[in-house]
C-alpha cells in the first residue's frame, strides 16, 4: 500500500472513532479514488471498498479482480457472475466482526441497489453519509493537492487568454470553447467544461454553448476548467467585443464589489452561508438581488463541485486548507449575464486567490 494510502487511512480511522463510526462502505467514485489512489470499473455489479477501525477490504467483481490487484493489495473478496455477491458479502462482513458494529457511513453516490445489499446485510446499523468523515478529510486540501490545483489554475488562466487572442465577431461560440479545449489538451490536462455565452445567452448560467455567432457590443461569459493529475479547474472571467451593452460596466462593478466582500468575509471559523450573505447583500443593495439566483460557491476537487457549498443554507464552518469558489452573478435576462469567479484556498489570514488572471473590464 503506497504511503500517501496508508495517512488517508489512517486520518480517516481517526475520525471514525471521533464520530462513533464503526464502518465505511465506499463505492467506485470520488470518495473512493480520493483514500485509495485507485477507481475499479463502476457497472452494475456490487463493488465496495469497506474501512473499519483495524482492517479494509474490497467486495469486487472477479472480473475486475486480477486488473484492479496489480493497484492494491488491500484484501479482496472476489464473486463471480454466476454466484452473485451475497456470500462474498456474508463473509467480507463475518471476517470485519461487524456483529458488534453500531454505526455506518454510506457512500452518497452509491447506486441504491448496491445500498440496500449492505443495509440488508447490516440491519440495526445507525446509517448516515460521509460528510463528517471522508468528507471532511477531503475539503481539507493537503500541501500536494494546493500544489496541483494551483497548476490547473494557470493552466485555466492560459486556456482563457489563448481564447481572447483569437475571438472576434462572427466566430461561433463553439469555435471560441474548441481553442479553449485545444488549449487544454496540449497542456496535458484534460477538458471538462468550456461555457461560452454570448449576448443574451450570458444570462443563463448554464448556458449550452451553441452555433451563437459573436457580435460587436457582445458581453461574454467564458466558464471553463478541466482534470489535471486527477483535480479540476474551473474560472469565470468576462470579455467585450468593442463597448459592450448599456450599463455593463456599472453591473461588472456591482459584481466585482461582490467577489471583494465575500473575499472579505472569508475566514477560518466563519459559516459558509455568511461568505454567501456578504456577496449577495452587496448585489440586492444594488438593487439587483433577484438576477443573482445561486450560490456564491462550491467546493473544487477532484470534483469541479463538491462540499463545502458556500450558499444560503450551509452550516459548514470554514477552515484552513478548503478550496471553493466565489462566483456571484447578474443576470439580466434578454440582454447580458456577468459572473466573475475566482477559485481560493482558505488560509490562516484569509483567501489565497489561485489564479492570476484580474477580474478587470477586458475588451477586445
């Protein structure tokens, strides 16, 4: 077992006492990579990885057996086709002692038929999801994830700046994003998303880039990232063909000043939904709080969201080592969106903004 595996492991073992867990059942997924450096094929048969408090195991296809063994050599309990995995499962579980177990953390992306087969396997157990456990380890960013993500952040910040080098109105907004993945590719990373919304179609924040051709006076949004050694990027940034729409650059303003406060109100201790409130109070005194209809931020990781969400109802209570994003938005519908993100790692003294890229008015 490589050592980064066996700190995962054992920080995960610590806060599993700490919580009164007994065991954690992960499927094929983010949660999974995340501890053990490894993915088996996810399909419809069971397979789970199982920490308890002093060993692991895998229930796995034996299918997937031999490819996944030359990875780990974490115990396997292997079934096949013909079988099914209900006995593979009985003894997994008889060999764990958890008989004696009292509570149990289920992977929250697990397919429900593969929940049930431990619930039905483990009745009586107090169930819940991973949030005070494999996913608190994971908000808390260790030194070599910093070192990653704030490679993927130059990588996105060169990414945009080879797209505005080339845009002018009458490329579609498909041929902008297609320079934005190319870019990406060369770099060795991986492209995931390349939201290009032109005109009116910037106010959907979602928006599906299209066969929109670019036109003079246009307000952009470009929302792009990708995978880079298995974490992601992601940024959003605004670019004007010429002078852009009536009264873009008092909104830009409104939007910036909003970044600045959440910025501000972004500290070890504080609630999430306190980060959340000091961008959108800048933005409803404005005047503009009904075009402003999601949340300030998300967690970014090995998945482009994940926790801590920074919304209106989050609880979570920052601390040192999360990274989220801050990206409040206007949206007026018919004439132009505007959303300005930034993707920070929480420090002692405040946000560490990981790209370099200024959220200025940029035309072109």
């Amino acid at each position: 077992m490589k050592s980064d595996q066996s700190q995962r492991l054992a920080r995960l073992r610590g806060v599993m006492q700490r919580e009164g867990v007994d065991l954690v059942v992960l499927a094929p997924g983010a949660h999974f990579a995340w501890l053990l450096d490894i993915q088996p094929h996810a399909d419809e048969r069971a397979c789970f990885a199982m920490i308890s408090q002093d060993r692991e195991a895998f229930l796995i296809p034996a299918l997937e057996a031999d490819s996944t063994r030359a990875q780990t050599d974490i115990a396997f309990y292997p079934w096949l086709d013909a079988d099914g995995p209900e006995a593979a499962l009985r003894a997994l579980i008889a060999d764990f002692g958890a008989s004696t177990f009292s509570g149990l953390v289920l992977d929250e992306c697990m397919r429900a038929d593969h929940a049930a087969l431990i619930m039905d396997a483990l009745p009586g157990l107090t169930r819940q999801f991973t949030a005070s456990t494999i996913g608190a380890l994971r908000m808390r960013k260790e030194d070599a994830e910093y070192a990653i993500l704030k490679t993927n952040a130059s990588q996105a910040d060169r990414a945009l700046l080879a797209a505005w080098d080339i845009m002018r109105p009458g490329m579609t907004e498909i041929e902008v994003a297609q320079v934005v993945r190319e870019t990406f590719t060369e770099m060795g990373a991986q492209p995931l998303f390349s939201i290009v919304g032109a005109g009116q179609n910037g106010a959907f924040p979602h928006h599906h880039t299209g066969q929109t051709k670019l036109q003079s006076g246009d307000a952009v949004v470009m929302d792009v990232g990708a995978s880079f050694e298995g974490y992601s990027s992601d940024i959003t940034r605004m670019v004007l063909l010429g002078d852009g729409p009536e009264g873009y650059r008092d909104i830009h303003s409104i939007v910036d000043d909003a970044v600045k406060a959440a910025l501000a109100a972004a500290r070890p201790g504080v609630k999430a939904c306190e980060v959340d409130e000091a961008a959108r109070s800048v933005i409803t005194k404005a005047g503009y709080g009904e075009f402003f209809f999601h949340r300030t931020g998300h967690g970014l990781g090995t998945e482009v969201h994940e926790p801590p969400y920074i919304s209106a109802s989050s609880q979570t209570v920052l601390d040192e080592g999360m990274v989220f994003s801050i990206e409040p938005g206007i949206y007026l519908p018919g004439q132009f969106g505007l959303r300005l993100e930034e993707i920070v790692i929480l420090r002692a003294d405040g946000p560490e903004i990981l790209s370099d890229l200024p959220r200025d008015v940029r035309r072109i």
